[in-house]
DNA sequence: TATTAAATCGAACGTTTGTTCGAATGGGTC
DNA sequence: GACCCATTCGAACAAACGTTCGATTTAATA
C-alpha cells in the first residue's frame, strides 16, 4: 500500500513542478491534471498538500544524505587511520560531489536538485521547515569536518565560510539545468567538470588566511 | 502625485511582508491592513499586485546598483591610470561592499537587502524577471571587470566562478538579519566584518589554480 | 459468483485571492 | 459658498484554492 501507481506519478508531477514553480505557486489541480489522476486522490493518498511537499522532499533527500554522510565518514575514518587530519579539499569533496551528480542517479533527480536548491531559499516556512529538519544531521557532520580539517580557524570565521559554502553550492544546484545567471559568456558544464570547479573554488575560499 | 503618504506606507510594508514571506504568500489585504489603509488603495496607486512588487524592488535596486556601477568604474578607471590590470579583490570589494552595507542606508533597507537576496532564487518568474532586468547592466560590467583582472581564465571558468561569487553573496543576503544555518557555532558578525570575511573567501576562489 | 476493502471519481464545500466600481470625503480654487 | 479633482472607502465580484463527502468502480478473496 506504501507505494502505488497514482501515488507516486504523483510524486513524480509534484517534484517536477515544485522545481520550477515552486510548492506554494503550483496547485494540486495542476499536480493532478498534469499527472492524469483525479483531484481527490491527493487527499486520499497524502491526506494534505503539506504532506505530499514533505514527501517529495523527504523520498530523495534522505537517499542523498545518506550518501553524503558515508562520504564524510570515509574521509574522517581514512584521516584517523592515517593519524592525519582530514584535508578541506577531500570533506568538500564529500560533500559537493554526491550533490551535483544526484541528477544522474534516476528520471526526475535533477527536478529534485533544483527544488532543494529553491528550498533552502524559500521565504514559505513549510517548505523550509522540512529542509532544515533533514539537513541537520549532515550539515553538522560537514561542519565538524571542516573544523577537523582547519582546527586553527576560529569557529565564527569557519560559521561564515561554511555559508558562503553553501550559498555557492545551492546556487549552482538552482541551475543546473539552465544557466543561473543571463550573461553572454553563459555556458554550460558538464556535471564532473562542475564538481571540479566548485570544489577548486570552495578549497580555495577555505583556505584563505582569515 | 509621485509621492503620497499612503503610497510610500504601502511600499513600506510591503518591502518588510515581502522579505520574510515572499511576495507571492503576501496577500494585499495583509498589506493594507498592516499599513492601515483601505484595501482598493493598492490598486488606486499601482494598478496591480505586480506593479507594487516591481516598485519595491526598483525603489532602491536602482540607488543600489548605481552605487555598485560607480564603484566599479571607479576601480577601472584607477587601473587604467596607473597602466595595470584591476585586482580581483577590489574588484569583489566594489561590488559586494555597497550591497552588505546597504541596511546601514536607512529604516527597512535591511529588508530590502533580504528581499533581494531571495528575489535571486525566487521560482516565481514575475519576482524575479523584474530582478534580472535590472541588474543585468551591472552584472555585465562586474562580469567584465573580473575578466579585465584575470584575463588567463577561461570564459567558462569565469562565468561560473562568477555564479559561485552570486550564489555565496546572495545567500549572504538573505541571512544578514538572522544566521543563515542552524547550527551550534552560528555567530553573528557586524556587517564590516562579513564584507571582510566575505571577499577575502571570494577573492581566493577566484584566484584559485583552474 | 458473492463479498469486501481499497481506490477512484464527480461534485460541491467554505475561504481567500486580486480586482472593480460607485459613493463618500477631503482640501484647494474660482 | 460652490465647484472640482484627487483620494479614500465599503462592498461586492469572479476565479482559484485546499479540502471533504458520498457514490462508483476495481480487484482480490472466499
């Protein structure tokens, strides 16, 4: 009963369109209508449209998390074997790579990144709320690294960095389907080649004498 | 005509409602309301929701983005005169200086500062085709003015260093009033503080081996 | 084949939304 | 004081929203 055929065409038409409308801007009559399901079955299978956005976010984002965590693990536990501190280059790594590859683990992972991209932005507390909840864990992890790897840094200084980590990253995730930003010298990257350039940027960044 | 009291109390409100919900979830009737002035004055003075939303944004983008266009030119011209290449790091401190020290301009400029930095990731096409339609004049000269200062980068590593550069700024932005992250070692810093912290992140990234 | 529970459907519910309109109000000018 | 134009006001509009409900269909079980 967990899954069936509407429910998750549902998911599917829902993630599609939060992407780029966003969850407040598209109705369920959209999702419906799109998905060729009737009206009634949001509510029968989701029971409230808070629910279905939950969902939507919740289906995929563990799954990355995941991935992302054991990444950030296997650097810490390959750090510890080798009585060595984890290098900033490698935890961003850890993290980035898993994130900017998602679009090419199944149909629709892409829609997915630009949503959670959207979601850290989003003004809508609903949407954000449920973000925050499930990126907690990992977010700590990430940051307990990066102190791990700069012990010198001041924790305010580290604080900031680590936004404007994520601020670039989620910026990027928000176009990785379409140039972000409408400039002349727009031009599109491959997603390897993507991971490469943020990290390089990021490491960098990191580094900086504060 | 230009200016009425109930008209300026109206983008008033509606720049504070706008920033920490949205335009979109920010109905006209909570608006008037918070502004104590009947509902059809939206429309008497603007015509249309989205009139008001463009007004509010131009209102001081237009004050801001002139400041960051003098800044700009600023720099190119002292480089100019004494015959070198602008640096990357004035270049960033042209651009990201005026934009943090922004709130400091005045009441409610701190929401406008928010409101921007969310317009940036707004999947809402009204919000944001207003936003990208003025700022395109100046992002095009920071665009060429980064690439005056490091004109061995390649287009494609220029233009998406560039989007790492926005998206770490933007999300800067919209956590100037309240930290971005949730975490345990979430300080907060005076705005000079975050220009410093800010460009010297971006400058490395920018100056990073490609 | 008869029974039963899950699933789908059409239709309507009550709210809230942006917008419109004519009447009422307000000073400033002849 | 009479007129006038800009502004404000109360009230209503149609449309779209999330949600609910009873009837209908579907598919598996006995």
């Amino acid at each position: 009963m967990a899954t069936s055929a509407t429910r998750e065409k549902i998911l599917d038409v829902a993630e599609e369109l939060f992407a780029h409308q966003g969850s407040r801007a598209t109705s369920l009559r959209a999702i419906t209508s799109a998905a060729g399901v009737n009206l009634a079955a949001v509510n029968y299978h989701f029971g409230a449209k808070e629910v279905l956005i939950e969902e939507v976010i919740s289906r995929r984002l563990v799954t990355l998390n995941g991935q992302r965590e054991q990444r950030l693990l296997e650097v810490r536990a390959s750090a510890v074997a080798a009585g060595r501190r984890p290098e900033t280059a490698e935890v961003l790594m850890a993290f980035v790579e898993p994130t900017l590859l998602f679009p090419q683990s199944g149909t629709g992972a892409g829609n997915f990144i630009t949503l959670v991209g959207r979601a850290m932005a989003d003004p809508d507390e609903t949407a954000r709320r449920i973000f925050v909840r499930l990126m907690q864990p990992v977010l700590q992890l990430f940051a307990e690294l990066l102190a791990e790897a700069q012990p010198e840094l001041a924790p305010e200084v580290l604080y900031w960095r680590l936004n404007f980590v994520i601020g670039a990253l989620s910026h990027t995730m928000r176009g990785i389907d379409r140039c972000p930003l409408p400039l002349e010298i727009a031009v599109a990257k491959s997603a390897p080649e993507l991971v490469r350039l943020l990290t390089g940027f990021l490491s960098a960044g990191m580094l900086a004498a504060p």
